[in-house]
C-alpha cells in the first residue's frame, strides 16, 4: 500500500504553489499579534524542538509542517522564547523571494514553450488528472504546460486548503512574521531552485507514476485522512506517531516513498547538518524551523549532528 507520499511532502516538505496567492501584508488575523501568548490558554506542545550547542553558541531547531490554521497561534511559550531569543531565523527557503521561486517554478516545474503534459504522460493519466482538475473546479489549461509532479503538488495543496489547512497559514509564514515585527535576520538552508530540482530530477515515467499514485490517494481520500494524521501527530508534539509514519515510508516499496526517503530525506539531511554546524561555528543564537521528518530518526538531522561531536538535548 502506498504512503501518501505527495502529502507528506506537502505537510514536510516546502510548498510554492499557495504563495502566489498570500500577499505576506500581515493582514491575516492569526498573524497580526504573533508572540501575544495571552491570545489563548496553554496549548499542548507541538512538533518537535532541540536544542544544539558548541562552546557557547546555540541553535534550536523546530520540526514545522507547512500548512496550518489559526488555531495553531501563537505556539506555545517554549517555541516562542527561543525565537525571540535567537539573533535569527533559519528556515528550508526565504519564501518572501517570490520572484526567485516563480523563476525555479519555471525552470523546473514547467515545459518549454510547444510542451504539455498530454505529450508527457499515457492517455489513461490523462483522463484521470482531468478528471481530478474537474472536480477541483482547476480548468486543464491553466495547467496544461505544468509537469506532473508540480501538478500533483498543486492539487494537493488545494485539497488540504479545502480541509481547513491553509498553506498561507503555515508555520513559515508565523514565523516570518514574528521575524518581521522583532526585525530579527533571516537566512536560508537551501535554495528554491535546488528543493524544485529535486522533483525535476523524475524521469517522465517517474512523474507520471507519481501522479497516478497521488490522483489514486485523492480520489478515495485517503490521503486527506492520512494527513489528518500528520497534523494531529504534530500538534501533539507526538514523536511515536512522526517516527510510524517515518517507518511506513522506509518500508513502502513504492516510488514516491522511495524518493522521498532517498532524496527528499536522506540526500539533504545531511546538507543541512552542514549548514547548522556553520551556523554553530558563527551565530550565537539561531533559531532554525525545517520540516518535521528531517528532526526525526536515526538519520535526522539531530543525530547527525550528535555524531559530529555537538552537544543535541531533545527538549520535546
């Protein structure tokens, strides 16, 4: 049985579809007062903090999903101290560099000029992804010239968007604003170019056995139900149930999971413990957010630093 791995990438792993549409004008009402803890009583803890340190110099790291709602602000005192503590904000991608993602968007996510996805996938796909895009009220030729995967990723943000998890709600985009109002710095790990050429890296076969994995998921919904799962093991801040679905996936023999575990997961965890261990070297205080799974598991980015000889305490 296959993992529902594009909502896992989409609950993990950085989205850009939904930022053409958050203008970042801080005028949504879960954003405006970000670190006013008195907005609602105490919340269970969520997601997954540590805390790193090398010879004086700290770096909290956050396990963050990248849809939300207002109910998640703000979060929880623990999470907002070490933020507002930190000299900066560290996270996957600076996605207020809209035009920088738009250029990776077309770089990686769209075909050249005289391609569309019907010369790249069998008449069966394509049937079925006109069939999802109907019911998605998404007109097939506003995204004819988009490849599959990119596709997939777009449906499946709508869907969660429908479901009452916005990805202009996100935990990126909290953050962002709690940055803005302290005039803290913000960094990047990685590049928007690089996380999209990742998925531009699937060949045409790939793409298209990932769309019919995914379209499959959507149609009989289950893979809304699995990321309600997701969402629920992170507002509990419930480890087991991260490192379950962690498991799952390591045990999928499908090709999404596969490339998510070997691609998504194990080739860039340890580009980012690189990029936190310089950070360790400089910064006295960063505060650094990065999808959940990446914190988790015995090739998480945690444990890799504990091996490299950093001091790594699991506050939750």
């Amino acid at each position: 049985m296959h993992r529902h791995f594009v909502l896992v990438v989409t609950l993990l792993f950085s989205c850009f579809f939904s930022f053409a549409h958050a203008d970042n004008r801080d005028d949504n009402t879960a954003l405006k007062n970000p670190t006013s803890a008195t907005q609602k009583s105490a919340a269970p803890n969520r997601g997954v903090l540590y805390r790193v340190s090398h010879r004086g110099n700290t770096s909290y790291l956050f396990g963050t999903i990248h849809v939300g709602q207002a109910a998640f602000y703000p979060l929880e005192p623990q999470v907002t101290r070490a933020l507002s503590a930190a000299d900066k904000l560290v996270l996957e991608v600076d996605i207020r560099d809209t035009l920088t993602i738009q250029q990776a968007v077309m770089r990686h996510g769209i075909y050249p000029d005289g391609q569309t996805i019907d010369q790249h996938v069998s008449a069966n796909s394509l049937e079925k992804l006109k069939q999802a895009l109907q019911a998605a009220d998404i007109p097939f030729e506003s995204v004819a010239r988009m490849k599959p995967w990119m596709i997939t990723n777009l449906l499946i943000v709508q869907a969660m968007a429908r479901a009452g998890y916005p990805a202009e709600q996100g935990i990126e985009l909290y953050f962002l604003s709690v940055a803005k109002k302290e005039k803290k710095a913000v960094q990047q790990l990685e590049t928007a170019d690089y996380q999209l050429s990742l998925f531009n890296g699937l060949s045409d076969a790939q793409q298209e056995e990932y769309l019919k994995e995914n379209l499959a998921q959507l149609a009989d919904g289950s893979a809304i139900k699995k990321g309600f799962a997701l969402i629920t093991a992170w507002k509990n801040a419930d480890n087991k149930a991260l490192e379950a679905a962690l498991f799952e996936m390591q045990s999928d023999a499908s090709a999404s999971a596969r490339f998510l575990q070997r691609v998504l997961l194990d080739e860039r965890n340890p580009n980012m413990a690189n990029e936190i261990e310089a950070l360790l070297k400089t910064d006295k205080k960063t505060f650094v957010a990065v999808g959940a799974l990446h914190l988790i598991g015995d090739k998480g980015v945690p444990e890799l630093l504990r091996q490299r000889g950093y001091k790594v305490q699991k506050l939750y």
